[in-house]
C-alpha cells in the first residue's frame, strides 16, 4: 500500500482532535448557559419585587450607573450603557437617514439614534409613556441619539426620525 495506512492514521488523529476540540467547546458553552441563566433569574425575580429598594440593590457591572426605570431620560454614554452593553434592535431608513433603535440589556433601557443625518434632524423613542427625542443642532454633525426610556425587552420601544429638509417621517417596524 502506498502509504494508505499512514493517511488513514492521518486522518483519525485529525478527527479525533476535531471531536476533543468540539467536546470542549460545548463543555465551555454549557457552562456559560448555566451562568447566563442563573443572571437572568436573579432579573426577573429583582423585576418581580414591588419594593423600591430591590431595584437599588442590583448589583450592576463595574461602570454601570443605572438600570430601568433610573436610566429614564439619562444619557447612554455617561451611565455606561453603550459600548460593548448595546444592541441595534430596529432599523429603518428615512431619506438617507437610518434611524435605529439601541438597546442595553443590562441597563433595561433603550434610545434612538441617527446617522447619515443632517442639521434639524430630530430622532425620538417611545415605550409606553416615555418619550425623548434629540435634534442634530450643529452644522456637519451626521449623528445623534435620544435620552433613554426604561423598557423590558428590545421589542418594547420605537424609534423615529423626522427629516427638517423634506419634513418626512420614519419609524422603526
């Protein structure tokens, strides 16, 4: 045999390392799902309490400095909720303006967001009863973002942009 032995030999070890580097994975991935899990209870059963107090007594990551119904009308940057905390959950585009809705799982909250967009241009957030909104006001400026409204889940807030050029108006579906 031409070397066939030694190929297949080549082979198994191949595979036998693929499957050990697999096993391992799924072993690492089960362990971060079982953490993950454990945080998301000790959530809701924080979101679940009627006094005042528990929401103050969540313990938030290093540099956090608000979550829900505290982050109401507070800025995303300044509270650390951006960065690698944030999600785009919605997007639409108006004109050449895409409006996004941004939302911080840690920080319960949510805000709107343009870019590509020009001076007078106004994006706002809804959930519920909250509202913010902000307006590009500086000439060359392309991006600007609301205050946060406290949501449950990234599917609780809308956002939209209304364009001072044409006055059109869009939101996120």
């Amino acid at each position: 045999g031409r070397g066939r032995s030694g190929g297949s030999g080549g082979r198994n070890r191949t595979s036998t390392f693929v499957v050990g580097a697999v096993g391992a994975l799924v072993v690492v991935a089960a362990a971060f799902y079982v953490i993950g899990t454990e945080g998301d209870k000790k959530r809701d059963d924080a979101r679940k309490s009627p006094s005042p107090t528990a929401t103050t007594s969540v313990k938030l990551p290093p540099g956090v400095e608000c979550s829900g119904e505290s982050c109401a009308g507070k800025d995303a940057e300044v509270m650390g909720c951006s960065g690698d905390l944030v999600t785009t959950a919605r997007t639409a585009t108006v004109g050449a303006t895409t409006v996004e809705v941004r939302y911080s799982e840690t920080c319960g909250a949510a805000w709107g967001r343009i870019t590509q967009a020009a001076q007078g241009d106004t994006v706002e957030i809804s959930s519920g009863k909250s509202t913010q909104s902000d307006t590009i006001s500086a000439v060359g400026d392309t991006v600007t973002y609301t205050p946060m409204v406290p949501v449950d889940s990234a599917t609780d807030a809308e956002a939209c942009a209304v364009l001072a050029a044409s006055g059109e108006k869009g939101c996120t579906e």
